[in-house]
C-alpha cells in the first residue's frame, strides 16, 4: 500500500496499526493533491486485489480495505515537544478523512474508497467514477458532510 502512495506523490505521515495516514500536497505543494489521492486509493484497491488472489491461493482468508479521503486546510509541521518532534498535520480536515474511513464499513455504502465533496471539487479533471451517497452526519461537525464512494 505504501508504494501505490508513494507512486501517487503521497507522503506516508504514520502507521497507526493496521492504517496508514498519508498526506498529499504537504510538505510540498501539488496543483492536483485531490487527483493524486484519489488515484492512489484506487491503485491501493488494486493492489489488494492482486494480493488475495495471492492469499486465496494459499488458502488463507482475504483482507480488506477502507480508505478516506478529504481535501481541506490543516496545520503542518513539527508537532510535539522539544523531547519528541514528528513532522505531521493536524486539524478538522484530518479528522474527518478518518470519519470518512470509518465509514466505509457501512454495508449499504458497498465501497472501500469514500470521499467528500471537497476533495471531488478539488480535481480538475474529472475522470473519476463516483457516486453520491448522501450527507452524513459527523462527530465534531455541526452540518452534514455529502459523501461520495469513488469506484473508478
């Protein structure tokens, strides 16, 4: 997974036990942060697939994956204390790309990618499958975010 984001121009911020935080557009800036992050989630699905294929064959179960995306504003840069810095960002933004994550358990959803609206109108070219799949309510936001799951 690291390397389909990194193929992306992503940077991996963290691995938080089975997840991984990536940044597009931070600590440099990228016109298409959005497209980059989409594609990378699709590649990542890809990839995956190919890796079950892999498991299948070996009789062992397969996995799976949630990803969430939001484009917004946040604060980067050495956070911590003068014991312990870590290059990150932090802010709504981020907070709600992981509500979007875990949002992609939800049956009904039948997807493993969603974004928001934000991200969506972040990219210029508009080559990406998506459908709408309503607004949500979010912890630690007042109005509703629309959702988006990306197929392709």
């Amino acid at each position: 997974m690291s390397g389909e984001i990194e193929r992306q121009g992503g940077v991996i911020d963290k691995f938080i036990g089975d997840a991984i935080m990536a940044l597009f557009g931070a600590p440099v800036a990228q016109g298409d942060a959005a497209a980059r992050a989409l594609a990378a989630a699709l590649a990542m699905e890809r990839a995956l697939a190919g890796l079950n294929a892999e498991l299948a064959a070996e009789g062992r179960p397969p996995l799976a994956i949630g990803v969430g995306i939001n484009t917004a504003g946040v604060i980067a840069g050495n956070i911590g204390s003068h014991r312990r810095l870590n290059y990150s960002v932090i802010g709504d933004g981020v907070n709600l790309a992981s509500r979007l994550q875990s949002l992609t358990r939800t049956p009904e959803y039948r997807t493993s990618i969603i974004t928001s609206a934000a991200t969506l109108a972040a990219v210029r070219e508009k080559n990406f499958a998506t459908r709408p799949l309503g607004t949500v309510a979010v912890k630690g936001r007042a109005e509703p975010v629309e959702i988006f799951a990306v197929d392709g």
